[in-house]
C-alpha cells in the first residue's frame, strides 16, 4: 500500500495518478473519494487499477480533497474538467452540491457517474449503490439486535449531517425498526468522517447514556474510533459497536471483543465495478436508463432503477470466525 502513502502525503488538492505506462489513446478515468487517506477508498483504488489493467487501455486517475468537504470536491472536479478526462466517478460529500459543476463535466462530454455516495439525479448518469439501500439499513441494525435477544438501548454514530449515503442507510433502519421489538435508539451523532471527532462522540454516548448497549457506526472512520472509545472506557462485554467498517482496520476490535460484528461490501469490487461503468458509458455506447443492464466485467451487471441507480451486491457480515481470513486483503 506505499503507493497510497505517497498519495497521501502530496499536496491538498493535487490530482494523483496510478498507471500503468500511458499510451496517446489512454481512456483517462478519474475516481474522486470523499477524502485521501481513508482505507476504505484505498482499496477502491485498487479495485480500479484492477479493472483498468483488465481493460488494457485505461489509466486511473486517484484524487480527493483532503477532508470530506463538498467544497474540497468541487476543486478537484473543476481540475478534472481543464484536464478534460473522460470520465468522473465520484463518491460524493454532498448530494446536491456537486451538481452544477459534475454538470458542467458533462456539458463538455465528460462521463459521469456516481459510486458509494451519491449525487442528484441531474449530476451523474448513472449511481452505483454498494448495496440495496433498505439491505444495509436493515444489516446495521440486524448486527445490534442479534447480539441483544432481550433487547437495549443503541446509539447511531454516523459521519456527516449531509452524507448522503449515511442518511438513507439510517432512514432505512428507521424504517424497519419494528421487526426488532425491543430495541430503543437513544441518539444519533456525527462524527464528520474523523477519527477524533468521532471518538469523542462516541465517549460522550457512554457518558450520556450508562446503559447504552450498542453503538451503530455506518462509517469505516467512526466504527473503528468508536471501538477504540469503548476500550478505553473499559467497556468491552457492556458496549458491543457494530456498523460497517474495514477487516484490516476493525480486526483489533473483533479480537478485544469490543465489536462482535461488522459488515461491508468489498471496496476492491466497488472500485472496480465503478470503473468498468464508466468505460462502458464513455466508450462502448452504452446508455444509461431506466431498465439499462450495463456491464461491469467480473461482477456482472449493474441493472439502473428509474432514477438510474443500481446496486452491486449484498453487504457481506465480519466476526470471529473470518477476520483473519480477511484482514489481509484490504
């Protein structure tokens, strides 16, 4: 993983690339996280590495503000713009924000799709769910419930107020709360996508609620923080913290029993089924409509709702009996 060290450590707004050796008719395709230096988009970018090795043609182009900022986002996307790629996959900071200049992307001939996090329907031709929204709702709060047979009090610890993948994903939980009787959530708090932050939302849940059972983080920053938190509380067996988040950097909490299970889709896939999306839209014709089966190489094929949305696969749940099977590879 030095490679991403590397990216990490360039300038604030710098547009990084991986490539393998250019060609004069490289595709260009730009995937834009909602920050550099978070594991979860690291191995995303692995994942289209491996789609633009596949493709033979294609160079990746890795970029991202440095924190999960809509504004951080626009910067970036306007250099994609000057640069004239030919494709922007972006996982986006906000919803509606990004619209007028993903726009803009396109009015020059700019393919644009969304992945993880989506953008509004007028800013991207198509959108990449990880998952079924009403799945992952329902996982998140399965994960909480099945370790409380008598049911309890859980909090959720989400990133921002404006993510919009966070807030569907809670909406659905809200939605089926009644298939789990007995489970009461107490609060919801953001921890902005920081580690710090993060942490001490997830103190101030203990401290204000002493009875608290489980701490839902659908957040690959603030489900690590929040078991952290809990350790350091010395609340390990009282407060169980679930959601979705990373094998390699959740293995610590699955062996010191702060969590007893997690889940997510693989990133590598993500990564890769975004950029084979894009190659298709940008250069095989294929359009992007209600009912359009697009192709995305190994993973299958992505079937678009009428809002042109579609989802990958199903989350896939951690614990003690696979982490060490999986904490290797991302």
């Amino acid at each position: 993983m030095s490679v991403f060290k590397k990216l990490i450590a360039s300038a604030a707004m710098a547009t990084t690339m991986i490539a393998s050796p250019a060609f004069a008719e490289d595709v260009r395709i730009a995937l834009v996280v909602k920050a550099l230096g978070i594991g979860f988009f690291e191995a995303a970018a692995e994942g289209a590495e491996e789609a633009a090795a596949e493709l033979g043609n294609v160079e990746i182009i890795y970029t991202g503000p440095t924190d999960t900022t809509a504004e951080g986002q626009i910067e970036v996307i306007n250099s994609l713009i000057a640069q004239n790629v030919d494709a922007i996959a972006v996982s986006a900071n906000d919803t509606d924000a990004l619209v007028p200049a993903l726009k803009r992307a396109m009015d020059r001939g700019i393919t644009v799709i969304s992945w993880d996090s989506g953008v509004a329907l007028e800013g991207r031709q198509l959108h990449l769910n990880p998952s079924s929204n009403a799945l992952i709702g329902n996982m998140i709060i399965k994960l909480a419930a099945d370790h409380l047979p008598d049911g309890g009090d859980v909090a959720v610890l989400s990133a921002t107020t404006t993510s919009t993948n966070q807030n569907i994903w809670i909406e659905e939980m809200t939605a089926v709360m009644g298939d789990y009787p007995g489970i009461n959530v107490v609060s919801t708090v953001y921890g902005d996508d920081l580690a710090d932050k993060s942490y001490r939302e997830a103190t101030g849940l203990m401290q204000s609620f002493p009875d608290l059972d489980a701490i839902i983080a659908p957040t690959s920053v603030g489900i690590v923080a929040a078991a952290q938190a809990v350790v350091d509380a010395g609340k390990v067996g009282e407060v169980n913290v679930t959601g979705l988040g990373l094998p390699s950097e959740m293995a610590g909490a699955i062996e010191s029993g702060a969590s007893q299970s997690f889940a997510i889709w693989n990133p590598i896939d993500l990564g890769y089924s975004a950029t084979m999306l894009a190659y298709e839209l940008s250069q095989n014709g294929v359009e992007a409509a209600p009912g359009a089966e697009v192709p995305m190489g190994r993973m299958g094929a992505l079937t678009l709702d009428d809002n042109n949305e579609g989802a990958m696969a199903d989350p896939f749940v951690y614990d003690a009996s696979n982490i060490e099977q999986f904490k290797s590879i991302f």
